[in-house]
C-alpha cells in the first residue's frame, strides 16, 4: 500500500512538473543575463553545414525580431515608456525599469522573443534598459538587441510542438524538422519530427488570431493566421503560409513578404481600365475625360495589409 | 487597413499593439476579393491627349500626404505602375 501511494505521489509529482515547465519536460534553467540567454539560445552552430539556409535567415526580419525596420524597435521602446510613465498602466506595478519583469515584457516577447520566458527578471531589466538606449541611437546597444531574435532554435526546437499532450515537450538536445535521426552537433544530437512544421498553424502561433488575451494586458499584434483561418480558408483557399513565403520561389528562410517583388506579384492582381469619353456638362457643352477603373485582387493568404 | 480603437473602448483608432485588442473599421483587402476604385480625370481645355500614370504604394506606417518625402523601399513601397496614353476619338 506504502508503495502504492509512493508511486501515485511520484506520478502526480510527474504531472506537476511537466505542466509548470510550460514549454519542456524539464524545467529549463533559466538565464540571469541577457548574455546567459544568448548563449542558451546560440545558434551559430547551424551555419557551418545549414549555410544557405543561416544567410536567407540572416536578411530576414526574424533575425531582427527586436528592431524589424526600426519601427519594431520604436514600438518596443515607446510601449517600455508607457508602461513607466505610471499613468497608461496605473496597475502594472512599474514605475522606473527596475520594477520590470519577463511578464511585463512578454504580451511583445511572446512571438518577438519568446525564449525570454526561460530568462529572469533580471535579462527583462537589462533588455529593457538596451532596447531604450538603441531606440534613441546607442549603436553598442543597438548592436546587443540584434543578438536576441528568432533564430533557428526559436524555430525548430522552441517553438516546434504546438500540441504537448499529445506531441510532449520539447527536448532541448534535439532539433525538429521534417524528419527523424542523427544530427551532426554534439548539443544537438537528434533529430526529431514535428508533425506541424510545415503547416500554418506553425507559422500562426505568432503571426497571430487577433487579440492575447493570455496576458493581464492583452495586446494585438499581427493577425494574418486569423485572416488566413476566417477570409481565406472559407474563400476557398487551399495553401500553407509556408507554401508563398518559403517553398515558391525558393525564398527558404528569408521568409520575406512585401520588400519583394516576386512576393508583391503573387499576392496581388492589378488591372487597369481606361475610357476616354465626351461628357455632356449641359446642352452643347461637352467635358472631355477619362474614366480610369482601377482593379486589385487580393491572391494572398490573409488581409493586405494585416494589422 | 485594419484600425483598431485603444483598449477598444471608444471609436478613437491607435497605433501600438499594446493598446490594440479588436479592430473598429477594416479597409484592407480581403483573401479572395476585388477591390474597384474608379477615377473621373478631365481633360484640359483643347487637349486632347494625356498620360494617365497609375501607381499603388504600400505605406507601412506613415500617412499618405507625405507619399513625396518618404523613402523608397524603406517608408514606401510601389507595389505596380502603370502609364496609359490616352487619346480622345
């Protein structure tokens, strides 16, 4: 009976502790420095046999997920100010960057650093205090914030089971792809499948369904999965995110969207009508003009332009 | 493009994802959808001929009235030109 109860206690024990560890079976150490969160998460191994793969990643916005066209890297400072100023979050319980916290920081990082959720209050002080440093034109700053991104490990192994009951969690020695196997890198030795790599709903876990409200304060940032579930889809459309922003084209990794031609061309139809004509303004007196009819069709998965 | 009011309580659009949670007005194009815009263009007087110049950009944040200062494949993005001769008959 005694071993019974002992055995019953370790499962429940089990159970706790894989569902507090979020995102992996075991409870990931979690970094103190912004630089301890860098190295947990350095991905320049992949590079020497995944080149093309790393320099398509490299010119992508993932590679840039705090800055993006700088516009991201403005928004991520003015939101830290507003959560400062003590008047737009009265409740948020942060009036200088001291006070700040990952769960300040995560309604932002939940897809533009989600590996910030295994870093301490402490990294959420430190990125806080560099990204508002870079936004006002530090470049030993601004150069630090372009080491956190969305880098392959982000990709294929944080971020690359969606459903842990019945996938499991992530094994942090493994990398996941398309497939299963060796893996030439000693961390990294295995490779595992992930069933939704190459599906939408991968890609829609940031470039997301409308509002997060997971968060005290919710926040709304990309929506094109929700367009792409509610317009698309019912639309009848057939294809993955995967399918126009990485396999067309042999775009791969650079995962592009509007700053290419090739990606402009595919989403959008445009066709243009024009009639000159002789309008009678009123009895014996004509204006000459022309009618131009101006049609766009949107062939894209989701609304142009998302939120 | 889609707008969205602040903390969605009133019908003042904002800009930043912290504030956002719901659209209030969305004029983006839709998946599968046409969008028609039809433009009336006079001629002036005694002429005859002119050049339409057509021309769709993409602004990511700023507003249309500055469309001339604006970068190119930075704040602004032409998405496709066209230029038609027109002749009256």
């Amino acid at each position: 009976m005694a071993k019974k109860f002992l055995l019953g206690f370790l499962g429940v024990s089990a159970f706790l502790f894989g569902s507090t560890a979020g995102q992996t079976a075991e409870v990931p150490k979690k970094a103190k420095t912004l630089d301890e969160l860098i190295k947990m998460y350095d991905a320049s191994s992949c590079k020497s046999c995944h080149q093309k793969e790393y320099e398509q990643w490299s010119k992508s916005f993932h590679a840039f997920s705090l800055i993006g066209s700088k516009r991201t890297l403005g928004s991520w400072a003015s939101t830290i100010k507003l959560i400062l100023d003590g008047k737009t979050y009265p409740h948020a319980k942060a009036t200088k960057v001291e006070d700040l916290k990952v769960s300040h920081l995560m309604f932002c990082a939940k897809c533009h650093l989600p590996q910030l959720r295994n870093a301490e209050d402490s990294v959420a002080v430190e990125l806080a205090k560099l990204v508002l440093s870079a936004a006002e034109g530090d470049e030993k700053a601004f150069e630090k914030v372009k080491q956190v991104n969305i880098n392959c490990l982000v990709c294929h192994q944080e971020m690359a089971l969606v459903h842990k009951w019945r996938d499991g969690y992530v094994d942090k020695k493994a990398i996941y792809g398309k497939k299963e196997g060796a893996h030439f890198d000693p961390k990294y030795s295995s490779l595992k499948k992930s069933p939704i790599i190459d599906r939408s709903v991968f890609c829609g876990q940031c470039h997301g369904t409308g509002p997060n409200f997971e968060f005290d304060e919710p926040s709304q940032c990309a929506t094109a999965y929700g367009s792409y579930l509610h317009a698309y889809i019912p639309s009848g459309g057939t294809k993955t995110c995967q399918q126009c922003h990485m396999k067309e084209d042999n775009l791969g990794h650079f995962i592009v969207a509007y700053r290419d031609p090739r990606m402009v061309k595919k989403a959008i139809a445009y066709q243009v009508e024009v009639l000159p004509y002789y309008y009678l303004h009123k009895p014996g007196v004509y204006h000459n003009k022309a009618r131009v009819v101006v049609k766009i069709t949107n062939k894209a998965g989701h609304r142009i332009p998302d939120g | 493009m889609p707008m969205a009011a602040g903390w969605d309580r009133d019908n003042k659009m904002m800009f930043g994802a912290d504030r956002k949670t719901g659209y209030m007005v969305d004029t983006s194009l839709q998946p599968g959808k046409t969008h028609k815009e039809i433009m009336e263009i006079r001629f002036p007087e005694n002429v005859k001929k002119m050049k339409v110049s057509v021309r769709l950009w993409y602004l990511p944040s700023a507003a249309a009235e500055n469309i001339e200062k604006l970068t190119e494949n930075k704040d602004k993005f032409l998405f496709f030109a066209e230029e038609r001769e027109v002749t009256l008959p």
